[in-house]
C-alpha cells in the first residue's frame, strides 16, 4: 500500500513539473496561421515566390529573412481579407530563438530563379521549416 502511494506522489510531482515547464519552441505553429494562408489567401499567376532548399543550422536566421521577405511580397501582392499575412510576419518577428544566430548566408543553398513556386507551395515550405527549426530546438534543450 505505501508503494501506491509513493508512485501516486511520484506521478503528481512529474505532471505539476511538465505542465510548469512545457517543451521550448522557437514558433508556436498556430500563431502562423498556415492554414489559413494556404487555403484563403490569392495570389494571381503572375506572382511567384522562392523559397531556401537545404536549411541548415547555420542557415536558420538566414531563412527566415527569405520567408519573411517572401511574406512580406505576399502581403503587398495577393488578396488576404482577414489580413493574416501581417499577423504571420509579426510571429515570424518574435522568434527569439534566431535572433542571435549567424546571419551570413554565404553557405546556404537557395532556389534559383527557374523554381519559383505559388503561394500554397511557399506556405508549405514555411510550414517545413518552422517544424525543423521547433524540432532541432527541442533535441537541443
């Protein structure tokens, strides 16, 4: 009986500790409204973005400036009647995760102007890298 009770306080304890320190990100992924954007944002067929390829640790702030780069030319060129593009850029701005991290991306690999991509195809690659950058945050820590 005593055993119980020492795994029911044990168990108590580990709850109260991982629900007073949740898993660190570096993006909370709902902020970005990545659905929203891929389904409700339009951009004419004229209008092409380009996004990092192969991003590295080294690459992180870098990509983010292309992305935010990327969002910004959206928010100025497609129609977002809820103006969602403008909240996605402000969470983007508030990663304080990459804001001490190298911005030189002399090292990076980015698409080249014959892989330009639509809007839906950018947001997935934002989608990607945001989950690469949480996840290699969390393995870190």
């Amino acid at each position: 009986m005593e055993q119980c009770y020492r795994i029911a306080i044990l168990m108590f304890l580990l709850t109260g500790y991982l629900q007073a320190n949740p898993i660190k990100t570096c993006f909370n992924i709902n902020d970005l409204h990545i659905n929203y954007l891929r389904e409700n944002v339009n951009c004419g067929q004229g209008v092409n973005f380009t996004s990092p390829t192969n991003v590295q640790g080294q690459c992180y702030a870098a990509a983010l400036k292309c992305f935010t780069e990327g969002l910004e030319h959206a928010n100025s060129e497609c129609t977002d009647e809820e103006e969602r593009i403008i909240d996605s850029l402000n969470a983007l701005e508030k990663a304080k995760c990459l804001q001490t991290a190298q911005k030189d991306s002399s090292e990076c690999k980015w698409e080249t102007e014959g892989s330009r991509k639509q809007f839906a195809d950018f947001v997935t690659d934002l989608e990607k890298f945001v989950q690469l950058v949480n996840n290699n945050l969390r393995s870190i820590k």
